[in-house]
C-alpha cells in the first residue's frame, strides 16, 4: 500500500459585507472573511493538504484566484473536486487533521458540525476528520482577530 502525507495552510483577512463560513459550515457572525471565492480558509488548507498529499501541485494550480469561474465559488464543491483529482489517481483519503487559528469567534460550538461537513463531502467518519481551534493569545494579526489562519494535514493510500 502507497500512504502519503501532505500539509496545507492558508489565511483569509476579515471584511465588511462578507459571510463567515469554515469548513462549509456558515456561522452567524457580522464580519466574514474576505476572498475571490467564499473564502472558506478551512477548506482551502484541507485542499491543500491533500493535493499536497498527492504531489497534484495546489489549490491555485487547480482553481486559480483570478478565474472568474471561482469568483464566489462554494469552495465545498472545490474539495469535491479534489477528491475527484485523488480518486481517479487510486487515492483515497485516511485522516484529516486541521488546526484553525482565530482570537474570535469562539468556535468549539462549532466543532462538530465543521468536522461531520468535511467529512460527509470526503465520504470520511467523523472520526477520522479533526478540526481543533486554538486562539493566538491576542499577539500579531492574528490575535488581533484581523484574520483566521489554518493548518492542515492530510494522509493519503492507494493499493500499489
Ligand atoms: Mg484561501
């Protein structure tokens, strides 16, 4: 059996006017995060992490930020076609990890539904999906709650 480990990160700076969704879940927040697609950072580093994972390049390799077929794109359907990339290679995903950095919202409340989202797309347990939340101590930009950061790591098999 092949197995591969990929990492993924990205970060998305909050704005006006925008809906705050991670990992497909929209949570009721007044400010969102701001990108060419729904900027669902969450998301984008779990994309990463398995293209990565794969040796498939990355998200901008495949869904480019200045293409206006993204613009506003659910980027759900992006990891759906991720996996569409995987799958038809003979990959298929064992584990997700992710760690999302945000001063605010708090988002333990929202543990669950962000990992059963991921995981439902993936075709994955719950259990094999993890989303943890961690704050940056209110240092830098981040602690400053301007932006959410996350890490993501991916763990990819294929019968060889
Ligand atoms: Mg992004």
């Amino acid at each position: 059996m092949d197995i591969r480990v990929g990492t993924g990160y990205d970060l998305h700076r909050f704005g006006e006017g925008r809906r705050l969704i991670l990992a497909g879940v929209q949570l009721d927040e007044e400010r969102g995060l701001v990108g060419h697609s729904d900027a669902d950072v969450v998301t984008h580093a779990v994309i990463d992490a398995m293209l990565g994972a794969a040796g498939l390049g990355d998200i901008g390799t495949h869904f480019p930020p200045g293409d206006p077929r993204f613009a506003g794109a659910n980027s759900m359907e992006l990891l759906r076609v991720t996996l569409a990339l995987l799958s038809e290679r003979g990959w298929r995903p064992v584990n997700i990890d992710t760690t999302v950095i945000a001063e605010r919202p708090r988002l333990a409340p929202h543990i669950l539904a962000m990992r059963a989202s991921l995981a439902a797309v993936l075709g994955m347990d719950v259990e094999s999906v993890s989303v943890k939340a961690k704050t940056s101590e209110g240092l830098g930009a981040l602690g400053a709650g301007e932006a959410i950061a996350v890490m993501a790591a991916a763990l990819i098999t294929r019968d060889s």
